[in-house]
C-alpha cells in the first residue's frame, strides 16, 4: 500500500559548513546549517559568534527584557492559581463560558467561530510556536530565525503561555507586540494555564477585542466557605477600565480577526482547530459540543491545543511517560474525537512542554499513524529530554520518535548547568555532549546518531555524574530535578529552543521543526532538525506508512 506520511530529518555530512545533502521528507534541499543529529556546531555547542543582547538587536528597549527567573518570589507568587486549584477547585471553565457569552453577546463571535480569513487559499503556509512570553533574551533569540524561515508565510499561531509569570494585561507590549513587530501578518494563539492566572482578562482583550466593560471578573455570592477561602486566596486581575494599556496590531495586514480562546481557522487544505485547556482538563461542555460539531465537518484537520495527548514518552505503561485523553465535560475526549477515522485528523500539536517531541501514534481502524507534536519551545526555560524513556509503549516506538534537544544535548548542558550552580563553574560537574550522548545510548540501548556520539568513550567519572544528575526516583520525584531548568533558566547558547512551519496544499501537508540555537550564524539559517510530511487524500483520512 503506498505511503501517505513521510518523515525525515536533515542528515548532512559532519561540516561546520552549510552543506547540500540531498532532499528532505518534504521536498525541500536540506542546504540549512547543519543541525544537532549530525554536529556539535549545529547544536548550539560551538558558536562562531553570539549576540550580547539578542532583545536589543530587535529594538525592545532594555529596561523590559531583564532575565526572567523563577527564584524571584514575584512570578512564583503571581503564578500560585497553579497551586490553589488543587486543594479549592479550578473556577476556569466556568469563567471561558462567561467569556463566550459575553463576546457572543457583543456580537463579536463569527459562525461556529471559525475565522474564514484565509478560506480562499489552495496553499497555506504558517507558523507554530509554543510559550513564548518571559520577555527576555531566550524569547528574543527566536525570533530572528522564526522570521528567516517565516516571514512569507500567511499567519502565526502562539500554541501556551503568551505571557509569563500570569498573562497580565500591561505586560504584552514587552513580551507580545515588541518581539514580534516585524512579522507583518496575524497572530492567534492559545491561552496556556499562565495566561488564565488573571482571568484570561489581558488575553482577551489584547488578542480578542474583549470590551473593556467586560474586563471586571463578577463577584458572585460565594457558596460555601471552601469558596469564600478560594477567593480570599485566589490571584484575580487588578484592572482599571480607565487607564488600559493600547491595542495594538488591529489594523491592515497584521490584524486578527480571533475573538474567542478556541476557534478554527479555514483554509484551502486544512480546517486547523485550536482548543483552550485552560488550567488544565476537562474541557468545558460548551467547548467540548463545539469541538465535536466542528469535527464532523467532513475536511483534513489540524488540532493545535495548549496541552498536548502524548509527551515524555507517550502513555502509562512507559515509566515516566505521560498520556493525556484530555477528558470533556459531559462525557468523552480530545483524543477519542482525534482517533475518530470519520474527523479526519491529521496531525495534533500541542504546547505546554518546553521542548520539541514528536510520535508517530498506532490508531485502531485507521491505517495512519497520526503526528503527535509537542512544540514548546518558543522562548520560555527548557523542559530536559533526557528523563525520557526509551520509547516502547502500544501505540508509539522510539523508531518514530524525535525529540530536541537530543536526550544527550540535554544531558550535556544540565550537567553544565548544574555545574556553574552548584560546582562554581569548576568544570566538576560537566559532561561533554558526545560523552552524554553516548552515555544515554547505553542506558536506553539506542544509536546515537553523531557519529562522533558513537565513538565517544564514556568515562567512569562521567557515568557517576550522570547518574546523580539523572532524575532520581519514578518520574523524577527528587525536587532539585523536577525544578531545577525553572528555578534556573538559561539565556546562553546553547539554547534549543524550536518553532514550527507548516506548509499545506491540497495533497500534502509538511511539517518542519527548526531550532533557535542562539548562535549568530543560525539566525538567518536556522538549523533543521526535523521534517514530516503528510499526504492528504481527498476520500477519507490518509494513510501511513513510516518511510
């Protein structure tokens, strides 16, 4: 049977120097810099020359791009909805429902809301990055790169966390509008759980057209004590209608006509459908009968959602590996709705995870392996690979995963992060990145995929460093693990920080993942570090075979 997904990532000689190595999945001449799979330089790890302040070669004035960090008692205060909704309950869904109902009302909300701005094109192209706002220079440091590759495409879509520590109305023209100035065409996103932490409220009106009448969040008469607590704890937007920050990207070809937190954009090939996971699962039910009445529209689908299904690994039986259905209230979830042949989706992209990971997913009744993507790494600190498992799970192999930074990279760098923290930068605690690599390919028994990697001799002294700074217990209970790339984020090269551009016409949809290493030399030629095509058949949904 012939093949309707292809995938395939740059495999170029081991050249510091830009080299044609033939085609990639999608058609295209791999003639990027090389990239992580096949040199140290294309990782990130030998710069030929680095930006002192990459937020100030793209004008954002200085006073607004200081390093943003979570030791800082602040954001960690700002961000302690995350927390409370634990122990008090999550007041999220019913607030998106008050949302929806008031834009409705206002008459602000399209047919099914889907946005029809780009139906009349046979080929779109677009962008995907995921968490973007801390507002300093390892957000800043992507978008040089994101613009190379993504300045003639038809739209950008924030997949996560617009706004770091907690979506404040007055921090996006720091941490949105400057960054990304020069991209001349619309911008939607997702909210994440950091944009909820003010009720949504700087979200929708800076990126929906929310009235300012609609930014107070109504009192209600608590019901009971549990909720008079909640809201004596609960961190809720401080917003004076009369002094709101300016509106900007309204106007000409930069405007976006997005005025709810979930929507479908149309286009020629594809209906791409974002969902808004809030704080996390269950969808509202309002959301969820919208996502299954959009789904019925017989078309190839694209589901971009805040959270994604499959990361750090795929599912319960693989370690410390992650699953989500994404229940819906009332009954039902995201992913039973994704693996329905009859809603013909084709690929599902998720934010959240700060860092690149995509599977290939086994469905039953369906001979495509549908693309789960997580695409996190827009700016904010990273998410280590290197507690990922070997991926062996029933419906997902590490045959067709992929993930950046490479476990190994990881491993390198965090041994490097530990040791400026922890070691004084005495070089104690590093790992070299052919040695971690080489290291991961024993523990996991895989081939690391440098050459250099593979003939890495792996010390004994770096076998006991790697074993301390592996995650210590199931899924890396230990609290210095868990936490350390928050507490201590990095805006130094290496970055591996990644965005996406999607490309879909009537037969195919390609998927490229670029990396925002940091290095000057890649700003303009970003590395390429992993490409899947898609082939979309006009009868039912497409077919796959791995190539």
């Amino acid at each position: 049977m012939a093949s309707d997904l292809e995938q395939g990532h740059t495999r170029n000689n081991d050249s510091e120097e830009h080299s044609t190595a033939g085609i990639g999945a999608c058609g295209t001449p791999v003639d990027s810099v090389v990239s992580s799979r096949n040199s140290l330089a294309g990782a990130g790890w030998r710069c030929r020359e680095v930006s002192a302040s990459p937020c100030e070669d793209l004008g954002v004035s200085a006073s607004r791009h200081l390093p943003f960090s979570w030791l800082n008692p602040v954001p960690l205060w700002k961000s302690r909805n995350e927390i409370l909704r634990g122990y008090f309950g999550d007041p999220t869904n019913a607030e998106r429902r008050r949302w929806i109902k008031t834009q409705r009302e206002a008459g602000k909300l399209p047919p099914d809301q889907i946005i029809e701005d780009h139906a009349n094109l046979e080929k779109v192209s677009f962008l995907v990055v995921g968490d973007t706002g801390e507002g300093d220079d390892s957000q800043c440091a992507v978008v040089k790169p994101l613009l190379a590759q993504g300045q003639d495409t038809h739209f950008m879509v924030i997949c996560s966390d617009v706004i770091y520590p907690a979506g404040d109305i007055e921090d996006y023209e720091a941490k949105f509008y400057e960054p990304y100035e020069d991209y001349e065409h619309p911008i939607y996103a997702l909210p994440g759980n950091h944009d909820w932490y003010d009720g949504l409220n700087g979200f929708m009106y800076h990126l929906c057209g929310a009235e300012a009448t609609a930014l107070a969040t109504p009192k209600e008469r608590a019901s009971s004590r549990k909720e008079r607590l909640r809201r004596l704890l609960w961190r809720t937007p401080k917003v004076d209608p009369a002094s709101l920050p300016e509106r900007k990207r309204t106007e000409g070809a930069r405007r976006s006509n997005q005025r709810s937190p979930y929507f479908a954009i149309e286009t020629g090939p594809l209906l791409i459908v974002g969902i808004d996971t809030g704080m996390g699962y269950p969808l509202d039910c309002e959301q969820g009968e919208w996502l299954k009445k959009i789904s019925k529209i017989d078309k190839p689908k694209l589901l971009l959602t805040g959270l994604p299904i499959y990361w750090n690994c795929g599912y319960h039986d693989c370690g410390t590996g992650t699953y989500s259905e994404g229940e819906v209230e009332g009954g039902g979830t995201v992913d039973g709705i994704v693996r329905d042949p009859e809603h013909n989706y084709v690929a599902v992209i998720g934010g959240n995870i700060h860092n690149y990971q995509r599977y290939l997913v086994r469905v039953e009744g369906r001979e495509m392996r549908i693309p789960h993507i997580v695409s996190g790494g827009g700016g904010a600190y990273m998410h280590a690979t290197h507690k990922i498992p070997k991926v062996e799970a029933v419906d997902v192999d590490e045959d067709s995963f992929v993930c950046y930074p490479r476990r190994g990279d990881s491993l390198s760098f965090y041994s490097s992060l530990y040791d400026r923290r922890l070691a004084l930068g005495k070089g104690w605690l590093e790992i070299p990145p052919d040695e971690a690599a080489a290291y991961m390919g024993q523990q996991l028994g895989i081939t690391p995929e440098r050459e250099e990697d593979q003939k890495a001799y792996v010390s004994k002294r770096t076998q006991r460093i790697a074993k301390w700074i592996l995650p210590r217990g199931k899924g890396g209970s230990d609290i210095l693990h868990k936490h350390f790339s928050e507490f201590f984020d990095w805006n130094t090269p290496p970055l591996f920080k990644n965005f996406l551009r999607i490309d879909a016409s009537m037969s195919e949809v390609c998927i490229r993942c670029f990396a925002a290493t940091g290095c000057q030399e890649h700003a303009e030629n970003p590395p390429l570090e992993d490409e899947i095509k898609i082939q979309l058949n006009t009868s039912r949904a497409p077919r796959a075979v791995e190539v």
